[in-house]
C-alpha cells in the first residue's frame, strides 16, 4: 500500500528532518516501517489454524507448540526491525557517464554495532536490486545502478531500503532519499575531425591549416571550403566516396575548433552536441589541442583529463 501512495505525499511522509541529504543519514526508530510479509501472514493463518485444532482437542503439546512458534515470529519481527534501526547512509561520488549507459551511485554505508546487518536490499527505480551485508563495526559501499536515458543531470530517485532477515516473515522499510546526482553526457557519435587550424605557440591562431607539413587526407565536411578539396584525389577515387580534404600540420602547431555554428544548420540539437562530443574524445585520444565553441560558452583550446572533462561537463549542460 505504500507504493500507492502519490510521490510529492510519499516525500513529504518519508523526508529526513535531520538533514538536507547531503551529510550522512542515520535511520531511527520513526524512520523504519515493518509489516508481515505474504509468508507471515501465511504463518499466522497456519498458527490459528493450530490452535483451533489443539484447543478442539485438548492438545497441550499442541498449544506449547503453537506459543513456541509464535515466539519465534515475534522475535523475527524484533529482529528485522532491529536490522536497520541506526545504520548510517552516506552519499558518495557519481561518477559521469554517457547517454545511454548505466549510471552508478554509491551508497556508504556504515555499522556501529558490533553485530553485523545482514540481507539488506535496495533499490532505486524499483526493478534493479542491491543486496548486501554491512559487518559488525563496519562499513561497506553499494552502488545503486540507474539508467541514463538522456544527456543532462540525472537525480537519484527516492531509495527503498528493506531487510527480511532473519525468517522472511516481516520486511521493515525505509525510504532515504540521499541528494545526489549524475552528469550525463550526450552520446558520442563518431565522424571525422574538422579541419584544424594553425596557431603560434603564443597562442594566435594564423588562419587555416599550414602549408609546412603534409599530414594526409579526410572525408570533406559540409563546412570545408571547395578550395581545401584534393581535386586530383578525388578523380581517382571511387564516385560513392566522399571528396577527400588535404591535412595540413603546420609548424606552429594544430588547434581544432570545435563551433557549434559548425552543425547548427542540422536543427538538431542532440546530434550536433553527440557530434561534438564524439570529437572531443577524438582530439583528446589524438592529443591534439581543441577548443569548445557553443552559444554563450567558449573554452579554449588545451588538452588532458580537465580540459576533456570541462568540454564534456558543458556538452552536459547545454540548453
């Protein structure tokens, strides 16, 4: 019944008063939720069903069996509840992943008693489950997978976190909700690199390609300049190809300008950003220095982990 329950009124009934999400959550009493499970009630019936029979016929063994396994019941119940009641939930680092990939958020979390929490299950989107056991005086990290369907920051969802040990009778329940979230990435599309530019190693840009080096050719793309096709190569070549582009790598050093009025007359927005995305891991694995142009943002050119992250982290956000 609680899964019926409207979100915004499943939030407000669940919330954290002690704290934003951010730091470390600690379940209390008033935080854990117990009811029997389908077994328990089954095991309730069967009980009832025992006595009757062991009242009917003034069985006294029966009726001690019948207190036994009630006994029994209720300290599952005890237990189970017991099983959550002051473990501590920390949010950790998501790390970012690209459209259409799985994204893992980390939960830690931490035992001060010196009995271990054992069968804990959790869940995020309610069809992906994490099982596992915090050791007694412990700590342990679980990570809770989530699609990323598309690009942009991804939010972790409410969390269930339940336990049915030790019998299976009763499932006690929380539902924190850790503030994290994950950057998305648009999907990288591969296409070949643009034409790069000459710059000085001050830091001017001289135009297009230089004339020192001959680096190869490259299918042309719709940006090039007629004058940059290799006509002769392209007589030579089969009619299905595309018209190859000379690559020039001047002394000065290459830039790659990655503009996004390079793909803007697609008119769509998510290909020209899967585009660019896939260039940006193109040039870095190249390590060809590449700066970012988009509307209100420019980055420029370098190269390395930051700078990769940086581009990408802006591909994430555009609006």
């Amino acid at each position: 019944p609680v899964n019926l329950l409207p979100v915004p009124v499943a939030d407000w009934l669940f919330r954290w008063r002690q704290s934003d999400g951010t730091s470390p959550l600690v379940l209390g009493q008033r935080r854990v939720f117990i009811l029997p499970t389908r077994a328990g009630l089954l095991f309730a019936a069967t009980l009832a069903t025992m006595l009757l029979g062991a009242i009917n016929y003034s069985l006294a063994l029966g009726h001690a069996l019948v207190f036994l396994l009630a006994g029994l019941g209720f300290s599952g119940m005890v237990q189970a509840f017991r099983n959550l009641v002051g473990l501590s939930i920390a949010p950790g680092r998501c790390e970012p992943v690209f459209a259409g990939e799985i994204a893992h958020f980390p939960l830690h979390l931490g035992n001060l008693r010196d009995e271990p929490r054992l069968a804990l299950t959790l869940s995020a989107d309610g069809t992906r489950q994490v099982h596992c056991d915090v050791p007694a005086a412990g700590q342990t990290t679980v990570a809770l997978p989530l699609d990323a369907r598309v690009r942009g920051l991804l939010e972790l969802p409410r969390v269930r976190l339940e336990s049915r040990f030790p019998l299976g009778l009763f499932v006690a329940w929380c539902y924190p909700r850790p503030a994290m979230t994950c950057v998305v990435y648009p999907k990288p599309i591969a296409t070949p690199l643009p034409l790069p530019t000459a710059a000085a190693h001050a830091g001017e840009r001289h135009g297009l390609a230089g004339q020192e080096d001959f680096a190869g050719f490259r299918p042309r793309q719709p940006a090039d300049s007629p004058r940059h096709v290799a006509w002769k190569a392209a007589a030579r070549s089969p009619a299905n190809q595309p018209l190859p582009v000379k690559l020039f790598l001047g002394g000065t050093g290459a830039e790659l300008l990655f503009d996004w009025e390079q793909l803007a007359d697609s008119g769509n927005t998510e290909y020209c950003l899967s585009v660019l995305t896939g260039w940006v891991l193109a040039a870095e694995a190249a390590g060809i220095p590449y700066a970012l142009a988009l509307p209100g943002v420019a980055i420029p050119p370098a190269t390395g982990d930051e700078h990769r992250r940086r581009c990408l982290d802006a591909l994430a956000r555009f609006s």
